[in-house]
C-alpha cells in the first residue's frame, strides 16, 4: 500500500517536472523590439535581429497630397513609434494603436491604455480630413476588426489595436503566444494644441 502511493506521489512529480522542462524549451520572447523601414513599410525587428516582421505598409494613396514621399513618411512613423517604445520603458505590454481627432482632424496615435485618448503627444500621423481614420489604420496593417479577433477592441468611435500582442503573433505565430513568467507558468503576452500634426501626419500650419 505504501509502496503504490510512493509511486503515484513519484510519478506526479515526474509529470510536473516534464511539463516544466517542455514550458522551458519555448524559445524566449522579445519583450521589446525596434521599429524600422524599408521597401515603404515598417518592420519590427527582435533585439538580436534573427526575427523580424512587416507590420505597418505605406503603399496607400490616403497621404499623397501631403507633399512626403511614402518613404519619408515611413521613416518619421518608425521613429515615433520607438519613441513610444522607450516611453513605455521598452516594453510590449499595454502598447496599443487607436483613432481619434485632435485639432478637429482624424489621427492615428498610440496609448497605452484602452480607452485613452489621442493628443498632441501621442500622434503618429494625421489622416486626410473626411477620411475614416478606422479604416486607414486596418488599411495600413493588412487586417480587418472581424479578422483581428483578440487584437481588436471598439468603442463608439474608435477602434483600438493590442499592438504589442499583435506583433508577438506575427514575429512568432499563434501557437508561441506564450511567454514563461518566472514561476514556470505560461501566460498570454500579452488637449489638442496647434502643435499636434496636421493633414497627413506632419505639423500643422
């Protein structure tokens, strides 16, 4: 009797021990990326440069008439957007993308929290006045809100995009959404001035 519920106590172990070493064998997540351009897109690239993903395109019409190549464009978007990686101390987590108007003009911008809003300080680039800021921001990223499933939250205006999450599943894919916490247990990663920008992501006159 004895004997069988060492075992059974033994083999427990064993199970849990086994599950641990397979957690560990994921390989490590980036906790943070850089963001750069090329080919009129912006890419993220893991801190050791062995991953890297296209994320946001500039191959769209909306910005033609702001006088800024796509190329140029791109590049002041990438900048911004690791801007607001070392704002958010390097990190991935609670980094979104959402719309909203300042200046009475329809934006993209990031925040780090649902349901904050868009400001002079958090622009990255002004869309076209009359244009569906919504629709610009799923342009750019190649998805749409009915197929952005875990990524996509809405509110009554404005739709907003887990942009950290979204970039761990393109840089690593659904089935490596695990980061593992130091317990060994996985878990899911994841006032408007006329100094804000103006049409078509550059300053205002």
């Amino acid at each position: 009797m004895k004997l069988n519920y060492f075992i059974g106590i033994t083999t427990k172990i064993s199970l849990i021990f086994s599950s641990l070493f397979i957690l560990d064998s994921y390989p490590a997540l980036a906790t943070s990326v850089k963001f750069e351009c090329a080919d009129r897109a912006i890419a993220a690239v893991t801190p050791d440069a062995e991953r890297t993903s296209s994320l946001i395109s500039f191959n769209f019409d909306y910005f033609s008439s702001s006088g800024y190549s796509p190329e140029v464009q791109c590049n002041v978007v990438a900048e911004r957007l690791n801007q607001a990686l070392t704002e958010n101390g390097e990190s991935l987590n609670n980094f979104y993308l959402t719309t909203g108007i300042v200046n009475r003009l329809p934006v993209i911008c990031y925040v780090f929290n649902i349901g904050e809003p868009c400001n002079s300080q958090n622009v990255l680039l002004t869309v076209p006045l009359g244009t569906n800021a919504n629709q610009v921001l799923e342009d750019m990223l190649g998805i749409r809100q009915s197929a952005g499933g875990p990524f996509f939250e809405r509110s009554e205006s404005s739709i907003s995009l887990n942009f950290g999450k979204y970039i761990q599943q393109q840089l690593y894919g659904n089935d490596q959404l695990l980061r593992i916490r130091p317990t060994g247990i996985p878990g899911l990663l994841g006032d408007p001035t006329t100094d804000a920008p103006g049409p078509e992501g550059f300053d205002a006159d």
